[in-house]
C-alpha cells in the first residue's frame, strides 16, 4: 500500500455548556453543529496510506481541489477557541469538497465509471433510501445529518475528503468531465473546471432548483461575490437576466463580478460613507421595481432588511450563506409584496450537476475565470492563510 500526502483537521471535543451535546454526538463524534463542539483546530500536512476502493467505490487521483469559505471557516475561530463553521462535521478530517480528478482504481462492483474517467463528484453523501431521499430531497437526507449513522454524511466534513494525493467516493455520487474537454482543450484547463462545478452546483440549485429561477429579463441582485456569488452571476446572466446588481467588500472579488457578468457592482461600506444605502441604490437603478431575484450569497444574515426594503412585488430571496447568529425578519414585507424566502442547501439530485456541466461545456458559464490563485497541495498552510485573507476569487490546490 502506497502513501499519500493530506491536509487533516484535528480540533478538540469541547461542547459549549449552553449546547446540548447528544449521547450519540459524544459517542461518534459527528456532530450537528460544528460551532458548539470542536475547539482549537488546526491543520496539518502529514502522510497516509492511499485508501483502497471496495464494492462500489472508487479511487480518484486528485488533479484540482478548490478551498471553500466552509473550509476557511472550519480553520477559523472565535475568543473562545471555537471553530467558525456551524454545520456538520467530524473530526479529524481530510478537507476538501471541491475537486475534480482521474478514476485510478475501481471497486470490485463498479459499474459505471473506469480507470482513466476524468471525474467530478458531489459533496452531499446522501444514502437515497430514507423517506426523505425518497419522498422530498436527498440533500436533506436523514441518514446524512444522523449522529448514529457514519456510513453517510458530507465529503471533507465527516468523511475525508479531496484535499489529498486521493480520495475515494462511491460511484453514484461521480459525474464525467470528459465533455469538458472540446471546450477546454487541455486535462489541466478540465480539471480546474471541474473543481468548480460543485460552487456553480450549490448556485444553481439556490436560484433554479429552490427558487424556481426567474422570469428572462428580471432584475437579480447578489450578496456576496464569492465562488458562490460569482457562479450565480454567471448563472443568472445566462438565464437572461436583464440586469445582475452585486455588491461586495473585496476590490478583486468586485473585478471578478465584472468580468462574470455583473452590470452593476457596489461595495456596501462605501455606499453607506456616502450616505447611500443599498436598498437604495437597487430601487434607482431598477426604476423603483425592485429585485425579482434576490441571492444571499455572503453570510452576513443582516442584509436582510437590505433585501426587504428592495424587493419587487412577487419577488423572491433565496438563502445560501450561512453564519452562526439569527436576525430580525419583517413578515409584512413578503405579504404585502406577495413575497417568498427560500432557504438552500446542497446541491445533489434533480440533474444539477449534468446541468452545470452542460453549461460549462456549452460555453454558456465559464467559472474559471474565477480561479485567481493555485498552490501545491505541499503548499496547502501558506494557501490557508492567504485565503483568510479574502482577497481572492478561488484558490485552487494541484496536488
């Protein structure tokens, strides 16, 4: 058996007092709520031995993983030593959720993918035999989100993930990249698209899936110009929207939005200096309509009432970002202005990743423009430290 390098994540099991901890979170260690359990936690580069697949897994050489903000904030910490990320998780862990790579070795009950496939995979580790993978979605699986139940859960969350030499992956949650190629032209160019179709997925499902998109011509507003905000950008230009407002903080992230497609790009705190408030500026530039589409994208829960304040009649909100911390809601809003808010997960089933991937190899979305720096996975606490600085459109890691 071969070795391997993998970028792990140790922390300490500390619930908070106020949390309470469940006997089958203490017995597994996977836990709902990665913000009230785990303390201290630290990356480190070390050796393992190269998993070997069995049944229906398969081996995959990683070529391209990209850091999310899910990873930065599982790294990340408040003054009491707690991790930022508020959702599943179990420790140690190999990171890494965005990836794309080559089929290397196959299980004895593989049937649907062979060695040499280029490959991307979902992250959401759904069982599809749960009443609710049966009856209402499998990114809300039960069995998934079930402290007593390891078999399934979330790639780099509680099962090791891409951030590593390889990974291994049960083959119903793999999808071919090889159409990328015609459009690509190079495996390298490939690979780093496919490590992006995971963010355009979770865009995707949050403004088609969920929300139920919107009419061509709409006005869509988006918060955050992260992977995710850029990919719904891109999303919502190529779904004819007539005008794409985004506001973000970063002055590369606010290039970045141009170049997928923004009309419009503002940044919130310079606004507010000069007296100006979102909402505002979205009601003068859409003639007092409003946003038919608005996507939160940033993780900052107060922009709600930003969103309030500007939406049209018969708008929507659809709700990615996340941050542990409740705010204040206006149900009048969303009465009077026969209104909607759409909360999304995931980005598994309903034929969204063969979606994206028909976007991207159609050259209707292009998300690599997005990719502002790559590292070795050698490289991976020098990458970790300029991505908590959020200055750039995605990093991506070659291992």
């Amino acid at each position: 058996m071969g070795r391997m390098l993998a970028a792990v994540l140790y922390a300490d099991f500390d619930p908070r007092r106020v949390y309470a901890v469940s006997r089958e979170e203490v017995t597994t260690r996977k836990v709902r709520e990665g913000s009230n359990v785990w303390r201290n936690p630290k990356l480190t580069l070390e050796e393992r031995n190269i998993p070997k697949p069995r049944g229906r897994e398969v081996l995959i050489r990683v070529k391209a993983v990209g850091i999310c903000g899910s990873d930065i904030h599982m790294t990340e910490y408040d003054s009491e030593g707690y991790m930022l990320y508020p959702g599943l998780t179990k420790l140690p862990v190999t990171l890494g959720h965005e990836f794309s790579g080559i089929v290397e070795e196959v299980g004895s009950d593989v049937v649907n993918v062979k060695p040499g496939d280029m490959v991307t995979s979902e992250e959401m580790l759904w069982c599809g035999e749960c009443l609710i993978c049966r009856s209402v979605d499998v990114n809300h699986c039960t069995r998934l989100n079930d402290p007593r139940d390891l078999e399934f859960g979330e790639l780099g969350f509680t099962h090791d993930g891409a951030m590593a030499e390889y990974v291994v992956v049960h083959e119903k949650y793999l999808w071919s990249i090889n159409p990328l190629l015609d459009r690509y032209g190079s495996e390298d160019r490939v690979f780093e698209a496919g490590s992006l179709v995971e963010p355009a997925s979770v865009a995707y499902r949050a403004i088609f899936n969920r929300a139920g998109g919107f009419d061509p011509g709409g006005y869509v507003a988006v918060w955050g110009a992260g992977p995710i905000g850029l990919s719904a950008i891109a999303l919502a230009k190529a779904a004819g929207a007539s005008k794409v407002i985004a506001f973000e903080v970063s002055p590369v992230r606010m290039e970045l939005a141009r170049s997928m497609g923004a009309d419009y790009v503002f940044n919130p705190i310079e606004l507010e200096r000069m007296g100006i408030q979102p909402w505002g500026k979205i009601l003068d530039i859409t003639g007092g309509w409003g946003v038919d589409l608005h996507i939160e994208a940033s993780g900052v829960p107060e922009l709600l009432a930003q969103m309030e304040k500007s939406l049209a009649v018969g708008g929507k909100i659809t709700w990615i970002g996340r941050a542990p911390r409740a705010v204040s809601m206006y149900p009048e809003v969303f009465q009077v202005r026969k209104g909607q808010i759409y909360g999304s997960q995931g980005h598994s089933g309903w034929g969204i990743f063969r979606n994206v991937i028909r976007l991207m190899s159609s050259g209707s979305v292009d998300t690599t423009k997005m990719i502002t720096s790559r590292f070795r996975l050698n490289d991976v606490s020098r990458a970790f430290d300029r991505a908590r600085q959020r200055i750039d459109g995605k990093i991506t890691l070659k291992p």
